[in-house]
C-alpha cells in the first residue's frame, strides 16, 4: 500500500499540457515532413539539424551523402561539398552578435587535406527560417587552412576552430537569400545583443 501511495505521489507530478492538443493536430504535418525529409536520406527530421539539413538540400539541389566519415552532400555533376550551419539566434532566443561556423572537434593535417579538396556551403538560419547560403571555394578558404596548419604544428590536435560568418559573407558566392528571415525588428523575437563572449575569427591576424 506504501508503495502504491508513493508512486501516486510521483505520478502527480507528470500532468498532461494543455497544448499537447495542439502537437497532436500538428503532428500530421511533422510526419509528412518526415516523410519528405526520408526521401532525402535524413531519416529523422528533429536529429542532427536533419529539417535544416533538408531546406539546404533542397534550395541547392544537392544530395546527402550518407555517412559522417566523408563529405556531406554532392550536386548532379559529382562536385562533393562539406556543409555547415550556424544559427544567429542562441538557445535563449537571443541574437548573436558574431556567430561562427564550427569545424571539427580534431582538426589535424589529414582533415584539413580533405577541407581542401572541396567547396563548402554555409547556412546562416534565424531561428528555423534559411536566412542565406554561401559557397567558398578551398581558395577562399586557404588563410584558415594556412592558420590552422601552423597552429597544428605548435598546438596538435586543435578543438573545434570557428570560421566567422563576417568572413564568410565578405569573401563568399551568395547562393540563396531568404528576405523575409527574421531581423532585430521583427515582431515577436527578443533581442539581446553581445551575448558571444569571443570575438570573431580573422584568418588574416
């Protein structure tokens, strides 16, 4: 009986949302969005940017390449890309004063050959709004490769070095801009700006 009693108490405290009607009349649509998500080989849509992943694939045309060891998607002509994504809103809600495209947690000379062999695109998102993409070439991207190098040679293995999105705008090809993302003026979003605490990264000091 005591323990019937304290497993009620413990029950007590996981009482159902009142909005959980309404994820269950939106959960028709998220499964279609799966769906579509599936047959771009992102088998779940809420995993690894998976729906992000999917918006970036499809306004490029590119196709993922499964896997997590080589590139991450290639276009009809069999050019491979490596892929990142960075959000200028943080988890708070927050915008970013200087948001910076991460890398690899062990950046060595073998990943850094493979970097080289390659385009990449950047995503910029507001929120889950594709703000923009842009494609830097291995040339674009040689002052990084060259840092990262020496850098290697006195450090090792480096942790996740940052490209800036301010590099990545001034020396990128646009590929895809959203007007309507949402801006510090938009209805509705908190704005704090100053929230990174590093600044940005620049190859070139």
């Amino acid at each position: 009986m005591k323990r019937k009693s304290k497993t009620d108490a413990i029950l007590r405290r996981f009482q159902r949302h009142t909005d959980l009607a309404k994820l269950e009349l939106l959960l028709p649509y998220i499964r279609e969005l799966q769906r579509l998500t599936s047959e771009h080989g992102i088998h779940d849509v809420f995993q690894d940017n998976g729906g992000k992943l999917l918006q970036v694939l499809l306004v490029t045309g590119l196709t993922a390449l499964p896997g997590r060891e080589g590139n991450d998607a290639v276009d009809a002509e069999g050019h491979e890309y490596e892929m990142k994504s960075v959000n200028r809103f943080d988890v708070r809600g927050r915008r970013k004063s200087n948001p910076q495209f991460t890398t690899h947690h062990h950046l060595n000379p073998t990943i850094i050959a493979k970097y080289r062999k390659v385009d990449w695109l950047f995503a910029l998102y507001s929120g889950i709004e594709l703000e923009s993409v842009y494609l830097l070439t291995p040339q674009m991207l040689e002052p990084y490769y060259e840092r990262w190098s020496n850098d290697y040679e006195t450090k090792g293995n480096l942790n996740n070095p940052k490209i800036n999105l301010k590099y990545v705008e001034e020396h990128g090809i646009l590929l895809y801009r959203n007007e309507d993302a949402p801006t510090e003026n938009t209805p509705g979003i908190t704005q704090v700006l100053g929230d990174v605490e590093s600044e940005p990264t620049d190859p070139a000091s």
